[in-house]
C-alpha cells in the first residue's frame, strides 16, 4: 500500500522499544500531552467513567419497575435517574465515544499524518469536556435534574426545582468540547493527508467522522445558545419559551431538535465508519460500493439537519410542516439504506471469519436495521400519533443508539485494541461477550417495542399490571446487558497486562494505521507514507495473508 | 520564520492550515448567532409593534456612529494586513493600533448605550418601567425586546473584547518584528475574525435599530 520500511527485525525480538505508551509515565505526561493518541486514551478513560455512571442509573430504574407499583425508589427520584441516565449518556457517552475515542486515535494514523491540525486545541477539549462532565455529574448525583434530558420549556425554565441551571451549564460546556473536536477531525482530514492519499482512496472511517464532524460544527452551537436561553429565562423570569409571558415553547423544541436530532447521526455514523472497516477486513474483500457509502454518508450529515421536526408531530406544529419533516424523514432512511446493502453485498462471498469485532459489526448491522425500520414507521405521521410518547419510541431510538453506536463503538474498541494497547485480548471471553451483549440488548428493548404498541407511555414510575410479564422480561434482559458490559471492561483491563503482544498488524487489515508498529510511536511515521491505492486492496494482499484472519 | 510545529510536514501546509481552520471556525460562529437571531427574527414578526415601540428607545445616533466606526475598524484590519504582505512592518503596526483604538471605542460607545437604556429603565429585569403609549403594546413584549436586543449586543461586544485582546497580542508580536511578507497568518486570521465580528454588527444594526423607525 505504501513505501515504508518492514518491521525491524530488532522490534520482533525484543518488541517496540519506543512507543507513545512508554514515551512517559508521569501523570504530567499523560495530563499534558498534545499527542493526539494520549488524548484518546484520556477521551477513552472518561467516557467508560461516564458510561458507567449512566448505567447505573439505568440499572436502578430498571429494577424499579419489576413491579408495577414501582420497588425502589420515590417518583420524584425516579425522574431524576431516568434523566441522569438520558443527559449523560447522551452528552458525555454517546456523543464523545466514537469520534473523541477512535476518531482521535485514528484520524491521524489513517491518513498518515504525525498529529491533528491543531493538537493543543485537541487536549483543550478534553479539558473543556471534563469540566461539563464534572458539572453534569454534580448535578444529576448531587440533587438531581428531573426535566428528561430534552429539557423542554417551560417545565424546565419556570417550574422545575431541580438542578437545571448546573445540568444545562454542563451541556453548555461540554458543547464547545464537542465544536473543537468536530472543527480538528474538519481541518485535519482536508489538509493533512498524507501525498497521494485522494478523497476517494480515503478509508470509509474517514468520511464518516469527516461527516460527523460537519454535524459537530454546525448542529452544536444552536443547542447551546437554546440552554443558554432557557438559563436566561430561569433566571430573569422574562418570557422567552414560557407561553404565559409571551414567549413559544415550540422554539425551544425546535432549536433544541435542529441540533438533538443530527446529534443521533453524530452517534451512528462514526458507528457506520467503524462497521465499514470491521466488514472490509474480515471479508477479506475491497468493500462493495466505496463511492456509495463514503457520499451516502455526506448525504446523512446533510439531509439529518432537515429532518428535526419529526419529533415534534403532535406538539402542534404547522401540519404541512409535519408533512414535509415526515417526507424527508423517509428520504433519510435512503443512504442509510445505501450502507446496509453495499454491507451486506460485501459480506456475499467473502471469506468471512466470525472474530469478536466481526460479532458487533454483524449485530450492529441487524439492530440498526430494526432500529431504523421503526423509525420509518415513526416517521408517519399517522403511526407516530398513535405511539408518541409511549416504550416504542424507547425502543426504537435504544435499538440505533446502543444497537447501533454502542455495538459499533465497542466493535472498534476490539478491532484497535492490538493497535492502542499492543496487546491482544482473550478471543474466548470476547466473543462470549459479545453473544451476552446481543442477547441482553434484544431481550432489554424487544418487549419495550411490544409495550410501547401496546400503550405504556414512557418516563411512568408506575404502569398497569398487564404490562408486568414484559417489564420483568426488559429487566432480566437488562440484567444481562449490564454483565455483558462488564466483561470487556474486566478482560480488556486484563490483556494490559498479561495479554500476548500483537504484532503491528494481527488480523491482517489493510490501512495505514496497520504499517505503524503496535502501539504506534509518538510521532505515528518515521517517514511520511506515499499512497498509492485504493482504500480495501484486500484483493492485492499476498496469498499467504488472505487466510490469517 | 515562522516556527514548523511537529505536526506538519512543512510551512505552506501549517499556513494553510490555520487558515482554513478559522474558516471552519467562522461557519461554527455562524450558527451561534444563527440561533439568537432566528428568536429574534420569530418574536419580532410575533410582536411586531412592542418590538417597534421597544426600537424607537434605542440611541440611533450613538448606534450609526458605532456601525461607522466599526466598519473603519475593518477597514484599518485590511490595510495592516495589506502593509505587512508588502513588507512594511511599520505600517502594520500602526493599523493594528489604530483597529485597537477603534474597537475601543465602540465598545465605549456601546457601554454609553448601556448606561443610557439602564438609567430610562430599559434593562430587563426587576428594575424595568416601561409605561406604554397605546394599549395595544404589552409591556412584556416590550421587555422581550430588550432582552434580546441586550443578549445579541452583549455577545458581540463579547467577541468584540475576545478579538481586541487577540490584537493586542499581535500588536506587540508585530512591535517585535514577528511577521514579514512570507509569514503573517495570525494577522489573516484574526482580520477574518474581526470581519466576522464586523459583519453579525451589519445584521444587528438594521434588526435592532432600524427596523420598524
């Protein structure tokens, strides 16, 4: 694929000698470090506390309704915990996890740059991101906030006696973090490739963050601005949303959704981009359509930002307004569509070997189908009536956003994992994890669907005894999910230590990140690489590689 | 010279680099106002003659003095940047200071304003009085115009501040012959932000001042 030098035969015997891991151990190394690989792991660090934090919350309301009187805790307490599990979830796990985690990691390596356009201002947003973190985590453990993550006015402007200032300074700031991120992943893929490497020899992982990233830089500082607004409401007590004092709560929720809805594409693309790579590799195949999937991704980012009302059908919008919003809701679904045929016409005859990252890409692959077919029948406006507000809509946006962006995220922990670390974890454990993820997710969120067509509206402490037998069933599922997530925590920490090292490229994938030794060293390159091919030559790779998988 | 950080492969490409990431920037900042403005824009055609009435108490003449003296201060921008791309350090200098000046004074100009609405009890908030005209005008809405017409000023004068700290730095760095023809990005950074900020204040004139006069 490029002119680089082999391994050495020095690094074989002895392993890496010199590696960003290894480049220091003090805390002030890893604290101030513009390497953007360090910050990765600084990103990856945070994201698993946030995950956690979120889960947490999740298991406990998960547990209070087993019985339909609720088991555990006070109503009052219960919206707070669904709020805290949706705000940090959404805010400091979801959004963060692929591009500030993998994107950080990867972007510089794939195209065979030394670092990102701007590595000070990288490390700042990981500061930035702490500081929100750290607001929302006082917020929603300390008090609590009990407006649902949505924030919607006036509820949470004029009425709600909660934390919602602390909360909504939290997303604020951690908003200028999610800017610079997407305005680094921007600038860097433009101007930083390595010679030779066209926009179209660019790995499919790159298009998509490139994409988020435009959702990043443009969707964000509308949501910011709308909480700064609600802030400034709360405060002032002057009508801005608030309905009695002249103000339009619909404002609120449309500038909330012009950027909360593209904020989904922000999860799933990178997703996307992962599951492209995982596909392409353990096919042993170039993948099908590389035109199609890398604009279907532009074309995701672009008409995302067109399609926001759709959460607003019954809110009493203009109806020709919800007309339109639920007619480009559906041209959506068309390059997401796009990616999961020219997916599976890769997997058609390829040699395809089931490793774990080849598990999550497969499960990503069926879940966010479900997830995105149930949001075409949201996307009707006459269906979406019948269930707004109920456990369907639960389960379909659970079905994109863990089943699709976590199943990914976690996906590409395990395909890199030999990369960041230089260690190869136990396949045995993994791929037992995977199954159990897969298994509690659909058990968790399959009876919410049901529930939700049968009219159990969402965010109730309480609900009809009929709705038990389901509500055990998502629970028990739940129980699962969470052991499932427990697992790669326990066995990734493992293989730090004693797992076998991997050499610079165990699968063996194509891309530039695979030609660095394993972890890379701090300055990614020794020589800049020259790219002469396309992406996914895996048709060119020697006869004795194509069945190492 | 200017300095090759480690991350780039050579000058050209960290020029470049600098300068399209304040393009990007600039597209981020877009959205910001963006936000405020589309409000705005929507309670104005809500409430069109509160937000009228509100209107005529702005100081027009201070306003237009302002938007004059903001748009030389771009003016000043260009030509520095125009003298150190020839060379002429001096120069530079001198229109860095001359932006600085301008800067200040409008946002002097503008805390006048300030003090002015604040003293007719125009700040919103507990100490607001309006006693309206015509009984068609609620006061609220009038108030909500305030609101805005303070957030949206406020947030300008917020860049204006940010971007007259960035010139004050350049201004000394250009003291200490720092730029030449070959290198003097920060300076085409900073003028493309400062003609930003220049351009929301071309917007927010008309929306806040003169409409409706």
């Amino acid at each position: 694929m490029s002119t680089l030098a082999p391994a050495p035969e020095a690094e074989k015997r002895h392993g890496p000698n010199r590696n960003y891991l290894n480049a220091g151990y003090t805390v002030r190394s890893w604290l101030l470090s513009t390497d953007h690989k360090r910050v990765a792991i600084l990103y990856l660090v945070a994201v698993t506390l946030f995950f956690f934090v979120g889960g947490a919350a999740a298991v406990l309301f998960r547990i209070h309704l087993l019985t339909p009187g609720g088991l555990l805790v006070q109503p009052e307490t219960y919206n707070k915990l669904f709020t805290a599990h949706g705000l940090v979830m959404v805010f400091f796990f979801l959004i963060p996890s692929i591009p500030a985690v993998l994107g950080n990691f990867l972007v510089p390596l794939m195209i065979g740059a030394k670092d990102m356009a701007f590595p000070r201002l990288n490390l700042a947003s990981w500061y930035i991101f702490m500081a929100g973190g750290t607001l929302m985590i006082f917020a929603t453990v300390f008090g609590g906030v009990d407006t649902g993550w949505t924030f919607y006015t006036p509820y949470s402007s004029m009425f709600s006696n909660s934390n919602v200032m602390l909360a909504a300074l939290g997303v604020f700031v951690a908003g200028f973090s999610s800017i610079l991120t997407g305005l680094n992943f921007v600038v860097t893929i433009h101007k930083m490739r390595a010679p030779g490497l066209t926009w179209f020899r660019l790995p499919l992982f790159i298009w998509a963050i490139y994409a988020t990233g435009i959702i990043m830089l443009l969707g964000t500082p509308v949501l910011t601005m709308a909480l700064a607004l609600v802030g400034i409401e709360r405060i002032l007590r002057i009508g801005i949303f608030d309905p009695a004092l002249g103000g339009d709560p619909l404002l609120f929720q449309h500038l909330f959704w012009f950027y909360s809805h593209p904020a989904v594409y922000i999860m799933v693309l990178p997703s996307m981009g992962v599951v492209t790579e995982i596909v392409a590799c353990f096919c042993r195949k170039r993948i099908f359509g590389y035109g199609f999937i890398a604009v279907s991704s532009l074309a995701i980012a672009s008409v995302g930002f067109l399609v926001w009302g759709h959460h607003m059908f019954v809110s009493g919008q203009s109806m020709y307004g919800g007309m339109v919003f639920s007619f480009l809701s559906f041209l959506v679904a068309i390059p997401s569509a796009i990616k999961v045929f020219n997916w599976t016409a890769t997997l058609h005859r390829g040699s395809v070997s089931l490793r774990t990252p080849m598990l999550y890409a497969l499960g990503f692959i069926g879940l966010f189908t479900m997830g995105g077919c149930t949001g075409l029948m949201l996307a009707a406006m006459g269906v979406d009536i019948h269930v707004t507000g109920t456990y369907f809509v639960v389960a379909h946006f659970h079905y994109i956003m863990v089943g699709g962006a976590v199943m990914g995220y976690l996906g590409g922990i395990h395909f890199w994992w030999p990369k960041m670390t230089g260690r190869l974890y136990s396949e045995r454990w993994s791929v037992l994890s995977a199954i159990l993820i897969f298994i509690g997710f659909n058990l968790t969120f399959f009876p919410q669907f049901v529930l939700g067509y049968l009219g159990m509206p969402r965010r109730y402490y309480a609900y009809p005894e009929q709705f038990q037998v389901l509500n055990v069933l998502s629970s028990a599922g739940a129980s699962i999910l969470g052991g499932g997530y427990l697992l790669p925590f326990s066995y990734l920490l493992w293989s730090l230590k004693y797992g076998p090292r991997a050499g610079r490229n165990p699968w063996p994938a194509t891309g530039l990140e695979w030609k660095t030794q394993s972890p890379p060293e701090t300055e990614n390159f020794v020589v800049t690489p020259v790219v002469d091919e396309e992406a996914y030559a895996y048709h060119l790779l020697k006869e004795s590689e194509l069945g190492t998988a | 010279m200017a300095q090759l950080e480690m991350s780039f492969e050579n000058i050209e490409q960290q020029q470049a680099t600098s300068r399209f990431g304040m393009w990007v920037f600039l597209a981020t900042e877009m959205l910001f106002f963006g936000a405020l403005l589309l409000g705005y824009c929507i309670y104005r055609i809500e409430y069109p003659n509160a937000f009228a009435a509100g209107s005529e108490h702005l100081n027009l003449k201070l306003g237009t003095i302002n938007t004059a003296i903001l748009l030389s201060s771009s003016l000043t921008v260009a030509l520095g940047l125009r003298a150190i791309q020839l060379g002429r350090t001096r120069s530079l200098v001198y229109f860095l200071a001359a932006t600085i000046l301008l800067g200040s004074v409008f946002l002097g100009v503008k805390g006048t304003e300030y003090f002015l609405e604040y003293k007719d009890g125009f700040v919103p908030g507990a100490s607001f009085v309006y006693s309206s005209p015509s009984p068609g005008i609620d006061p609220h809405h009038v108030e909500m115009f305030f609101l805005f017409y303070f957030i949206l000023t406020s947030v300008h004068a917020l860049h204006m501040a940010i971007g007259l700290g960035v010139f004050s730095v350049l201004l000394v760095r250009s003291c200490r012959h720092r730029y030449s023809a070959q290198d003097h990005e920060a300076i085409e950074c900073a003028g493309l932000y400062w003609h930003f900020v220049d351009i929301v204040w071309i917007f927010l004139y008309p929306l806040l001042y003169l409409m409706g006069r």
